[in-house]
C-alpha cells in the first residue's frame, strides 16, 4: 500500500470525525436587543494586522490618518454620525426585514492606476543617475510592488468581520430551512468579498450548503447589472462627467503646492509634479492594505492628509453624486430593486440598468427572504445614495476648499468594507418622533395602530431620513414611517431620467453648475 493512501485519512477534515459536542445556542439579534448601539468609542479595541500609529506632523489630536484617505480608507465605523444619534428599539418594536448593500474589501490599486505609473517613472528615473536625499533617500531602493485589482489579505478580513457582524445583529432573521440568495457580480474582487462575506455570516461550510446561493452577474460592458450601473450608462464615463475629477486638480493644486516645492527640494535629476506627489500619497493606504506598512505615509503632513480626503469627496461630489449629472441614473436601477423587495412585485421592465432576465424570475431575485445580501462598488454605492435622493449630501463642495459642517465624506460613506443597511421595523404603535430612550418612546401605549417604519444605517451609523425626505419628519430615531418614504421613492425614476442620463445629448456645465444628481436641462 502506497503512503499516500495510507496518511490520507491524517489530512481528513470533512466529512468530521470525533467532533464532539455541536450544540447551538439562540441566534443572536443584537439590532433588536442591544440598549446602547454602537458609539463612537468603546472599551475594546480589535488588533489589527496594519501599521497605522505612525508620527504624522501637525497632528496634535491624535487623530489616525487613515480615517482620511476616503475610498481608499480600511474599513471603521463613521466615528461623527450623520445627525443623530443611534436609539436602541422601543419595547414591543421588531425588525421584520434587512436589506444590505456592502463594498468590497481592502484591494490592489486598480489597472494603469496613477500609482503603477508613477513607479514606472521613479524606477526609470533612478536608472539613469536621479538622485533623492533627505526623506526621500529609500528610492534608491524602492520598487513597486503592488498587484492588481483584487482582495489584499485585509479586504478578506474586512468582509468576514462584516458577515460576523451582521450575523451578531440579525441572526434570528436567517431561516435555516429556506433558500437564501445573495448577489455579487463576477469581478474576481467582488466574488471574492462575497464569499469571506457568507463565511463570516454563514460559516465556512457555506458553499456546500444547497440553501446558500450566490449568485455572480456579469460585470462586463453591456451587461445590465444594477451592482456595476455605470456598464449600462455610456455618458458616466464621458467628459460630461468629469467635473468632479477636474474640480479636484484645482484643490490638489492648491493643498499639495508646500509637499511638491518639499518633494522637488530633495530630487536631482527628477522634476515632481503635483499629480505625481499626489500618486505617491496615494501609495500610503495602498501599501500599508497590502504590506502592512508604507513609507509614504508620514512623507505628508496631516493638513495635507486632511487635503488628501477632501480631494477624494470632490471626486465623488462630481463624479458620482449630486454634483455629476449621472449620479442618479447610475444608481437608480439598484433603488427599483430594493422598492421592488419592499412592495413585494418582480421587475419585468427594462426602463433602468436592472437585468431584467434575473429580475424577473423568483428563483434569482427571490421576494420571500427576510435578509438581502448584495455586493457593489463604491462609486456605485455613491451613486445609490443618490438615486435614493438623499440631498443630506447634495452640498456643493468647492475646489478652493472644505465648506462649514460638510457633510459628504467619503470616508465616512465608502470606505473599503462599507455597508448600507435598509432595516424594516414592526413597532405595535405609533412611534414618537422626539424620543430618547424607552420609557417616551410612544405617542400612546394603549392606542394606535401597528406602524411600520423604515431605518438606514450607513457604516453602522443612522442616516436621517427626515433631513432628505420633508414628509418623514424631523425624527430623532431618524426613522420615516414606510408608507411616507414609498411615496416620495415613487418619484425618484421619473427624478433620475435615466435613458436621457446615460444615454442623451447634452452639453458638459462647469463644476457645480450640477446640483441634483440630473442633467441640467430636462430630457426633451
């Protein structure tokens, strides 16, 4: 008999043997039971696999720069909020229904990114006798290293954390005995989130459970995917909507003036230019996601880590969001498809980006789960929000500098690992607008009629639907009643004018000349 046959059984992990004890315990449904949600500081503290306490200058609060890099931020729970503040459930309230939209987790930079180029022309620089001192005086051994497009080891993390955590907060909604589906999109990034995803929610024998289904639409040009809408609205990607990319060259030309004049003043034979400092600031979050720890990073000082944020909410204001004239449009086939699960009906019409061949069958766009699982991007996830027509975020962000109060932030909105949860609540009475804690929490204990209201929590943080929607009312819950909301959400198609978005004729209006998320004029 060969060794191989006879040690095979050594290596044997499934089926089990000699397992012991595998009683379960009660679910968990921490979003129903927890009386003091999550807050912006807490006793424990995870460990993490980073290096992010590195000695930044002018930082004299202490404050981790990694919550400014925006998209490019490892994932953390927004540490302000949004205007309210989180109120445990009122007594007798039940979720019935969560709807959650996740990004992908920490990732290489993407194809021919601005990175890659930039080590392209620092390697070529130093092979023909550029000399670089003082701080810079590592590249005359650095080299990029950095792959391409997928999960470094941290996105995993992020994701599986992600699915622990949501099976903390809404266990007892998952019916082990009935079909789950969750939805991705077939970039390996994303298929891959997916999965660390459904391991931490699930458990890692997910994929041979055959009630646990994920299903991966194409994300490809031409394919209609609502988790990729930009596929499927060709003006997205023109100059027409690049006024927020513009706006922030003007801004980086101005924050990163000191760093490229400080830059240039240690280089010989090699001329910095402002977009190469600001590549190289962007190599910061990148190594650190892949390698645990960048050189670049403390190469800036913290007002202009501060700058590096609010160039990256520029590009999102005007490139994805209120200030773009697609910003709706590319987000609003995912919104048909959360109205679609709430009022219960399949999507049998294309007017959006929605794959209708999926949308129109049970069996791939199920309207029985109480739990939804779907996998995005981050500019897409932008874009959502803005179909949603959330105006909290619809400030104009100028390119000479951060306005008072700002609210759009995208690390506060997009980090890598971000997350968008719609939760559903049953409460058995009308639920008071002014409460703050259990004992005010109703208009009349004894009267009134069951009341069903709905609730966003973006990065675990409410956003309050009332600074957006007039008719839900200024709540301190930041809830709005359901009914209230699927009135105004009927009219955020008509709102989005999507063929004439993504697909019309139409002049390109300077940076700020956009201020809903539409064209300027009208379809005609």
């Amino acid at each position: 008999m060969s060794t191989s046959t006879t040690s095979a059984h050594y290596f044997q992990i499934s089926p089990e043997s000699f397992q012991g004890p595998t009683a379960t315990g009660t679910a968990p449904f921490l979003a129903e039971t927890n009386p003091a949600p999550f807050s912006a500081s807490g006793i424990l503290v995870a460990n993490s696999p980073i290096e992010t306490a590195i000695p930044i200058v002018g930082n004299v609060n202490n404050t981790s720069i990694f919550t400014l890099m925006g998209n490019l931020s490892p994932y953390f729970p927004n540490p302000s909020g949004f205007g309210v503040d989180e109120i445990p459930l009122p007594p007798g309230a039940k979720i019935s229904l969560v709807n959650m939209l996740s990004r992908h987790g920490s990732r290489y930079p993407t194809t021919n990114s601005s990175q890659f180029k930039l080590g392209a022309t620092l390697a070529n620089a130093t092979s023909h006798g550029a000399n670089f001192t003082g701080a810079l005086n590592f590249l005359s051994k650095w080299s990029y290293n950095l792959g391409e497009e997928i999960l470094v080891p941290l996105g995993r993390q992020e994701l599986f954390d992600s699915g622990t955590l949501h099976y903390y907060q809404y266990a007892q909604l998952y019916n082990y005995s009935a079909t789950l589906v969750a939805r991705t999109t077939t970039q390996d990034r994303m298929l891959k989130s997916a999965e660390y995803w459904l391991a931490g929610f699930v458990g890692l024998d997910w994929p041979t459970n055959p009630l646990v289904k994920l299903e991966p639409i194409i994300e490809q040009p031409l394919f209609n995917n609502s988790l990729a809408g930009y596929f499927q609205c060709n003006t997205s990607n023109l100059e027409v909507s690049s006024g927020g990319a513009n706006a922030s060259i003007i801004w980086e030309n101005i924050y990163l003036a000191n760093a490229t004049r400080r830059f240039n003043s240690m280089s010989k034979g090699f001329s910095w230019t402002v977009a190469q400092v600001y590549a190289a600031q962007g190599l910061c979050p990148y190594e650190t996601v892949a390698f645990g720890y960048s050189v670049w990073c403390d190469l800036f000082t913290f007002q202009e880590w501060e700058g590096f944020e609010y160039s990256i909410d520029i590009q999102f204001s005007g490139g994805f969001m209120f200030q773009s004239p697609t910003g709706r449009a590319v987000g609003i086939g995912y919104v048909q498809e959360v109205l679609a699960r709430l009022q219960g009906h399949l999507i049998t019409t294309a007017n959006t980006q929605d794959n209708i061949t999926l949308d129109s069958m049970n069996s791939t766009f199920p309207l029985n789960q109480t739990l939804y699982f779907d996998f995005s991007h981050d500019t897409n996830i932008a874009s959502i929000l803005t179909a949603f027509g959330l105006t909290q975020f619809a400030q104009f962000l100028p390119p000479t500098g951060p306005p008072p109060n700002q609210q759009s932030i995208v690390s506060h909105m997009e980090p890598f690992g971000a997350r968008l949860d719609i939760e559903i609540i049953t409460a058995p009475h009308p639920v008071s607008a002014s409460r703050t804690n259990s004992s005010n929490a109703y208009i009349d204990t004894t009267t009134g009629p069951e009341t069903k209201y709905i609730h966003f929590l973006l990065n675990q943080r409410t956003i309050p639907l009332g600074a957006s929607y007039p008719n839900c009312g200024n709540r301190t819950d930041g809830w709005c009643e359901l009914n209230a909301f699927l009135t105004t959400a009927s009219g955020l198609l008509e709102t989005a004018q999507y063929a004439y978005s993504c697909n019309g004729a139409y002049p390109a209006v300077p940076y700020g000349g956009i201020t809903n998320g539409a064209p300027q004029n009208s379809s005609p």
